[in-house]
C-alpha cells in the first residue's frame, strides 16, 4: 500500500538487540548477534574505526527515540541504521554511493552521517598510488597535493519505491553530483548537478504521474534512471566495488532490486529479507509470496559463507540488523515452510478464516510475529493466502490450482433461457 511507513515495525539493531530482553526468547539469535559484535570490536580496532554513533548526532534530540547507527561491514561500504529503512553506503576516492534514503524527516541526518563518514575514510585511507576508479583524480593531481577533497554523493539506487526507502532522496541527490562527459552539460539544464538516482522502472511509476496528475513524490526525488530488463550494473568500477543491480519480479512490490557490491562482497536486500518481522507483501503493488522467496533464493545463490563460521558475503536487510548467509537462508527456510502450509491448506479447500485459524507460523511467531498499525501477523498470513490463491495468477497455476470459473456470461444465460 501506497504511504506505508514500516519504521512503525520494532527495530532491532546490534546495540539495541543486546541490551533488548527481547533477545532472550532467541537465544541462537542474541548469541549470534553478541558474535557478531564481538567480531567487528576485532575487526574495528584493527582498522582503527570504531563502531560509531555519530557524534553530534547522538547529542541532538532523538526523534521517535531514534537516533542513527554507522555500522562497518567490508571494505568501503557501510550500514546507516535508524532513518527508516537500512541504508548501505559506499564511501571512498570515488565519491558515494547509497542503496536507499530513509524518511524524508531524517534526511538531515544521514546527509551527515555520509559527510562524518567521508571525511573518516579520507583520513583513513592512504595516498592514492596510481589509477583507481573511473572517478579519482589524476596522479598529477595528486602528487601536487596529496590532500583529497572530499567525494560527494553521486550515486543512489532505490529498492523500492516505499518513502522509508525513498524519502531522502530530494535531498540526497541534491546534496550530491553527478559527473557528466562531453557537451552533455551544456545541453541539460539539470547535467552535472544532483546525483543519479536508479531503481527498477515500476518504482519510477509509483513515484511519479502522467503529466497533468498529481503525483505522489516531487519530482526532484524521482529516479533520474530506470531501467527494465532483469539486471543492470554501473559502468564502471566504484570505490573498488563493481555494482550489480538485479530486479526481482512481484517480490515485496512489483519493483524490487537487490543491489550486490561485488568487491567488497555486501549484497543490499531491500525489504525482500529484513531482520524484523514476518516480511511486509505489498499486494496491492504487485507484492507474492513466491517472489518473495525467490527473491530471498537469488541471493543466497550469491552468498557464500565463511568456512563454518559467521562472517561472509554480508547482507544489509531493509530492516533490522546486519546479518550474513546464515540468517537469510533461515528466512527462507521459514517462508518457504508457512508458504508450503498455506498452500497445503488451500489445496484442501480451506478459506482464509480457516487458514489463519490452523496457526500456520505458530512455531516462529515469537521470533518473527508483528502486531501494530501497519503490518501484523494475521496481515502476513492474508497475504500469503491471498497471493498463492489468487486463481488464473502465475503463482496459482504454478501450484496447480485450477483457474477461476468463468463468470456466468450474458451469451451463457441466454442459451439457458
Ligand atoms: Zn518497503
């Protein structure tokens, strides 16, 4: 649904979950996650950055209780919790790029959560020695003066078009630039200012409206590029990163992408996966189950784990914690399984009363349940029904359920009369 703001869902980051009794009812998860904790205190002091809230930030009133965490994953690219949805940020010699821009009331913030972040990354890293990206300076430059400025944002990739992932994209795009080649400047008035902003082409169609319509976004936060195949990548390498962005089809909405750094070896989900809840579906735009778990498939054909232990190609979820392969391949263990009971219930002819009656996600609701405004379990489990029942839908048929009877036609009647 159109306006839906999932940061009303319960957030669990890394600093929240430990000190979250919550966490108790989980213990493989809280203990997972005191691992991971203790993982990155090892891996920031080697780096000598810690894992930070950023200064400044944490001193500001906290709005909605909120404030943001800057989480390292690998290499260049960085987790920003707490603006809405996650948002994964690139930062390094070429500039910055984002998958995804949380809420338009928190924009401010991470517009400085990515500026402390850059000028972090430049102390930290050494003199560029000889060519690195598309978009560093020249050596000559750079043996003249050492000292960088910093890179703005240039780049950013919506998941999808909910505004807890598109909401700072006005002023985030504004904020940053985009580097155009030859005379194309002189032609469009916009060239050279503004980052670009590239999602899958429906997110672009939920944004805006035909001309003369009102759309539901300004037009300085839509999309600047779409595209409509199955995948797309940015030309050149980025921050050292190359950068993938595949579409998945009726998966959370109609315009999904996950988005993987290829280097540094981080996947960004979108809302396909989130370590919160039971996953929202967006029926109404086109959200299944099925492409749900697909989706959630695509990327562990992605992944790859360390050897028996955590760790690995990382993955930011649209919300909640970070996590790896381990707790994707979980979620799609326990979607795949409420999916195959729903589906076995139907088959029996049951309604949707009596499917949610049955208590399909009994077992995990302590882990995954949600209860509020926007999105609750019996929500979940109506949505799943509704999308695997859905007769004549690609997902009907393929679980053989038979097309919809044909509506008594006036032609029909007429013969009966
Ligand atoms: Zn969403």
């Amino acid at each position: 649904m159109k306006g839906l703001v999932e940061r009303d869902v319960p957030r669990r980051t890394l600093r929240t979950r430990r000190l979250n009794p919550e966490g108790k009812r989980d213990f493989f998860l809280a203990r997972r996650s005191e691992t991971i904790m203790k993982r990155f205190f090892i891996v920031c002091a080697g780096l000598g950055v810690a894992l930070l809230t950023v200064h400044g930030l944490a001193q500001q009133p906290r709005t909605s209780g909120q404030d943001l965490d800057i989480v390292p994953v690998h290499g260049n690219v960085y987790m920003i919790a707490g603006a809405g949805g996650n948002i994964t940020a690139s930062i390094g010699r070429d500039g910055v790029f984002l998958v995804d821009t949380g809420l338009a009331a928190m924009s401010d913030k991470v517009l400085e959560a990515v500026r402390q972040l850059t000028r972090q990354v430049q102390v930290k890293e050494p003199p560029v020695d000889l060519r690195w990206g598309a978009e560093t300076r020249g050596t000559l430059q750079n043996s003249l003066n050492p000292a960088m400025p910093p890179k703005p944002i240039r780049y950013i990739v919506n998941t999808h078009f909910h505004p807890d992932h598109t909401g700072g994209n006005e002023k985030l795009a504004k904020a940053g630039r985009t580097f155009t080649g030859g005379n194309v400047a002189g032609d469009i008035a916009d060239a050279g200012q503004g980052a670009a902003i590239f999602a899958y082409e429906n997110t672009l169609n939920h944004m805006s409206a035909p001309t003369g319509s009102q759309a539901p976004t300004p037009d300085g936060a839509w999309p600047t590029d779409t595209f409509h195949q199955e995948s797309m990548k940015l030309s050149h390498f980025f921050n050292g990163d190359a950068i993938q962005i595949v579409h998945i089809p009726g998966a959370h909405t109609d315009g999904d992408v996950i988005v993987y750094f290829r280097g540094s070896d981080v996947l960004a989900s979108g809302d396909i996966f989130q370590m919160t809840t039971y996953p929202f579906i967006d029926v109404d735009n086109g959200g299944t189950i099925n492409g749900l778990i697909e989706g959630c498939n695509r990327m562990l054909d992605i992944v790859i784990p360390e050897f028996r232990m955590e760790g690995g190609t990382m993955v930011v979820p649209g919300h909640g914690r970070l996590s790896d392969g381990a707790d994707l391949a979980y979620y799609r263990d326990m979607l795949t399984i409420i999916r195959d009971r729903a589906q076995a219930l139907i088959k029996q002819g049951k309604t949707l009363e009596q499917v949610k009656a049955a208590k399909i996600t009994a077992d995990y609701d302590p882990r995954w349940g949600v209860s509020n405004t926007v999105w609750s379990t019996d929500k979940f489990v109506e949505a799943v029904y509704k999308t695997l029942h859905r007769a004549g839908s690609p997902e009907g048929l393929r679980y053989g359920f038979p097309k919809a009877a044909p509506k008594p036609a006036a032609t029909t009647k007429k013969k009966n009369q």
